[in-house]
C-alpha cells in the first residue's frame, strides 16, 4: 500500500464553535463544499493538494459524542491510496484492526476506509480513494 498524499485532516467542533468560520478569516480559507450527514454538517477548505475537513456537530451521532467527551479537537487525518479495497485486505493480513471491514461512500464520490485507532496508537485514520476525474 502506498500513501499518495495527506488528503485532509479533519478538526471536529460543537455548533457553537464556528471552527470553519474561524479558519476563513484568520488563514484566508474558502469554504468550497459543505454536506450534511448524520447528526453533522462537513465542511472542506482546501489547501494546496489537501484540505482541512471541519466536522460540526449539528445532533445527536458521532461527533456529538466525540466533541462531548474530548472538545473541539483533531477527529482524524486521511491519506489518498489508488486502490482502498487492495489497502483494506493488505491491512487486515498484516493483523490491523479496521471499523471498515469493506470501503463505503464518502463525500465526494470517494470510497473510504478507517482503521481502528487501537491500532495506531489513538490516532483515527482514513484511508481514501478519489475518483478518476
């Protein structure tokens, strides 16, 4: 598996913490796509070949209760592979743990896969294969 490059880092935030709006003004950052999901409202604000992915949490889900237990904070940072089906079987015979057994849609017409951070010292990895443009 080869890692092509830092796709995004994801920050996630309470609603009150306006963490996209922030970014915008102090680093010049444009908000270029915002999608809704369960209980979160995604925001990307490219830099260079990546971004920054802000997770606001908007009700009840995943980030509502990340945010809860640790505040605003780092969720996750994201590598682009070319295959994330070929990433997940040889991370899994190499004894990884993952939370996604089979990569699954993500925003942008991407597949995605997440390794459980039990096997990366905490630290929430995506792993994630862009569509030929």
């Amino acid at each position: 598996m080869e890692l092509r490059r830092i796709h995004h880092v994801a920050f996630a935030h309470e609603s009150a913490n306006e963490a996209h709006a922030i970014l915008s003004s102090v680093l010049g950052l444009e908000i270029t796509a915002t999608e809704a999901g369960a209980g979160l409202l995604e925001r990307i604000l490219p830099v260079g070949d990546g971004s920054v992915q802000t997770l606001e949490a908007v009700g009840p889900g995943i980030i509502e209760r990340f945010t809860s237990r640790r505040g605003d904070a780092l969720h996750h940072i994201a590598f682009e592979v070319d295959d994330v089906t070929d990433a997940v079987r040889e991370l899994h015979d190499r004894g990884v743990e993952m939370i996604d057994s089979e990569p699954r849609p993500g925003g942008d017409g991407t597949l995605v896969a997440f390794i459980n951070p039990s096997s990366t010292a905490g630290l929430l990895i995506e792993l994630v294969q862009v569509p030929p443009r």
